[in-house]
C-alpha cells in the first residue's frame, strides 16, 4: 500500500507501517501504526448534516441505568440476584454432605437418557491419578487386611450377581462403561458407592489378562447370613466335606466347585488350609461360596459342632493299590497308619512296650457301600500330612480310609479329583438309600 500526497510546503509518503514526512529539504520518519488503528474503529456516533445523531455504541453508564431499571420492574435487584445466587450454593452443598446414598456424578457424560437406563443410579468418574482402584485391590488381596476390615474382593459379572443373590453386602464397585454397569441388578444397588474407572487401570489392577469391566468390595460374608438358592439346597443330601491342609488355592476352589455340584450339605475348613477368600481360590470355585454354606478357618472342636451327632466319617486315601492290610497302606497325606517308639537312645533300657500307637483305620474301596446316612469326608492337601485329630475322629464314628484303585505305577490322585469321585460316590450312594426307604414307605401305606 503506498500513497502519494503532495503539498506547497511538505509531502507525506506512506509505505507499509512507516511514514516519511517531507518538510522543505529535510525528511522525518514517521510511525503511523497508530493512526491506522485509529481508523479501524466503529465510531460511537454519526453526526448527519442536517443535524441528525445516529447512536451505534452504548456508553457504560446509559447500559447501567437501564439495567437497574429493568430490575426495578421486576421487583429486584443486581445485589439481591447474588445473594440468592449464594444461598443456593450452600443448600445444595449441605444437601450434598447429608446425602448418604451414591455420590453425585462428576462426569459429563451422565446424561437424563443414561440416568433412566441405570435406574436413577448417579455414579462418579474418577479422575486422573485417582488410586482408589489401586489400592483396594491390593490391600483386599491381603488375608491380614480381610480378617482385619472384614472385606473381600469379588471380580467379574457372574461372581457379583452371584453374590448380591445371597444377600452379601457390597460398599464399592468400580465399572468400566455402563453397559457393564446395566448387566448387573440395579435395584441392589441403591446403598453402592459406584465409579467409573478407565478399563486400561482395571486391566493394570485386575488378576485376570482380560478383565470384565466390573470389580466390587463386599463385606466379608457370613456363610449363616446368606440366604442360598433354595432349588439347590433342596437337592443337598446329608454330606459334608472336611478339607484338612488343602493349601493350594486352585485345589481348593475346584474342591468347593465339586461339593456344590454334588450337593454336599456344607463345607468345613481347618485352620491349615488356605483362605477361602482368596482371589484365585474364588475364581476356581465358579460361585460355590454362594450356592451352599463354606465355614473356614475352624478348629477341629468346632467342626465337630457342624456335624450330626450320628455321622459317620471317613477319609479320603490317595493310594495307588488296595492293600488288605491296613498297617502298611498308606494314607492320604503321606500319613501311614504304623506304630511310633516313645522312647529314645537314651532310654533304651526302660520298658519298649510302652508305645504311642496311630489310630487304626482300615481301608475300603470307594465303590462299595460306605455312605448309608449322614456322611462326612475329609480331603487332605497333597503335600501336608493329614492331622491326628482327622484320622481319631473317623476311628471314633468307626469311619473308613476310601480309596480309589488305579493302574500300577501312578503315584497319587489330585486332591481335587479325588474329591470329585468320591463325592458323587458318595451322592449316589445316599440318594440310592433314599429311593428305597420311600419304596418301603409307600408299600406300607398300600
């Protein structure tokens, strides 16, 4: 853009954002930035030739008059609106410190449409660098920490509905989207503080390689609370197992798994096994901690308290061979039915007769006739030796050591296979007495 002006006594040429004024012989340069703004300006006003005013900008003060006059009509004004404006604040964060249900949701997404397919349920996002998810799932994995807090960790749709069906008491559940969310039962979940977390932070937390989107913290259940699916219990029969040392968690899942499908009254755990809360131990038992009452951590006085007092028990022997003689064949848990020497080098010249003998319990093939009325069995873990006080109690209810024959050469059954065979075993068995004492009853009655 260039201009060319020309005067008597000066010329001003402009060249981009410079000016050069010509006066006489001498040249001054000129900044003329400033006038161009100038002209860029909406003007406040048209003056017309005649007289006439055409008004484009309100001033400030003609703006506030005119606001404070349309407050005036309306009853109100600036300063009331702000202090109504206040006043609805603090209602509505001490409506928030008494609620007591679900957290208002903080996320955007949470649409009119989205709180009816959820139920009216309003949930929380967590935001970024929120650990909450982090930290529950590692200290829930602690057994110290469920015998301290009494809370469990329960991951998956399957396990959590499971549970809710019970009767167990959830607090927390974090959920990756809400169509995850919508597949379990909404109406359980009125009192549950649910949030919504990234799936890639569920994926880093969670024991699975392909999470399902859904990871909830219940208290810990009380298997005498829980209310258990009553087709089930209807199809129990009076069998109840006793694991002694089970310490691997996936044997012991797939165990309570086998008891459920059989219809085993109840399942009893010694002190020695492992927790039965565990991740992995929930995970191999597919939902048994649901479907029929689990009693752990108990001391032998107390399972005799879980038992009838006509029960017969009897003892799970993992041996390879039938051997007639029930001295030397061995028993489940490397324990071996022999005679122990009390006294020592030392002693040798006292009295060898006085001798602390093991409790005799002779042996039986699983097939034959051992479960006529209430029965229990005891497993043992595969590396732990089975306690006296298990092998006394089957010698007292005059109970017998099963086994199951196998081909020559193979050691020993998995604890958890053997306990499936001899479960149904032992279902068969009782339901079988049972056809006939109703077969008898009804010829009575003819």
């Amino acid at each position: 853009m260039a201009a060319l002006m020309y005067n008597v006594s000066r010329g001003f040429v402009i060249f981009g954002e410079h000016s050069l004024l010509f006066r006489g012989h001498n040249q001054i340069l000129v900044n003329t930035r400033r006038y161009v703004r100038a002209l860029r300006r909406r003007p406040v006003a048209v003056l017309y030739p005649d007289g006439e005013r055409e008004t484009f900008i309100k001033s400030k003060e003609t703006v506030d008059k005119m606001n404070q006059k349309m407050f005036k009509q309306k009853g109100k004004n600036l300063s009331d609106s702000d202090n109504k404006y206040r006043k609805e604040k603090v209602s509505e964060r001490a409506d928030n410190k008494k609620w007591s249900g679900p957290r208002v949701s903080e996320c955007a997404d949470e649409s009119p449409r989205i709180m009816d397919r959820l139920g009216g349920l309003r949930y929380e996002k967590a935001p970024a660098g929120d650990n909450r998810l982090a930290k529950v799932s590692s200290v829930a994995r602690s057994r110290s920490f469920r015998e301290k807090e009494g809370k469990v960790l329960l991951e998956g749709r399957r396990l959590i509905c499971d549970a809710l069906s019970a009767g167990a008491s959830p607090q927390t559940l974090f959920f990756s989207t809400v169509e995850r969310l919508q597949e379990l039962p909404l109406d359980k979940l009125q009192q549950v503080k649910l949030i919504k977390v990234k799936y890639e932070d569920m994926k880093t937390w969670s024991d699975l390689v392909t999470p399902q989107g859904v990871i909830a913290i219940f208290s810990k259940p009380d298997a005498s609370r829980l209310a258990f699916p009553k087709d089930i219990r209807h199809q129990s029969v009076p069998l109840f197992l006793i694991c002694d040392n089970v310490r691997d968690a996936g044997n012991l899942g797939t165990i309570l798994r086998c008891a459920a499908a059989a219809g085993c009254d109840r399942v009893l755990l010694t002190k020695g096994c492992v927790d039965a809360w565990e991740p992995k131990v929930l995970r191999a038992a597919m939902g048994a901690h649901f479907r029929l009452p689990v009693f752990p951590n108990l001391d032998w006085d107390d399972i005799s308290k879980h038992l009838p007092k006509d029960v017969i028990v009897h003892i799970a022997d993992n041996c390879s061979s039938f051997t007639k003689d029930p001295v030397s064949a061995p028993v489940s848990g490397q324990i071996q039915n022999v005679t122990l020497d009390k006294s020592s080098e030392s002693d040798s010249d006292e009295d060898s007769d006085d001798e602390l003998s093991l409790p005799c319990v002779k042996p039986q093939v699983y097939h034959e006739s051992w479960a006529q009325k209430s029965t229990a069995l005891v497993i043992g873990g595969e590396t732990c030796e089975l306690s006296l006080e298990a092998l006394g109690l089957a010698e007292e209810t005059e109970g017998r050591r099963i086994f199951v024959p196998m081909a020559p050469g193979a050691e020993s059954l998995n604890s958890a296979m053997a306990a499936s065979i001899l479960l149904f075993e032992g279902r068969r068995q009782l339901l079988k007495v049972s056809d006939k004492t109703r077969r008898r009853a009804r010829s009575k009655m003819l």
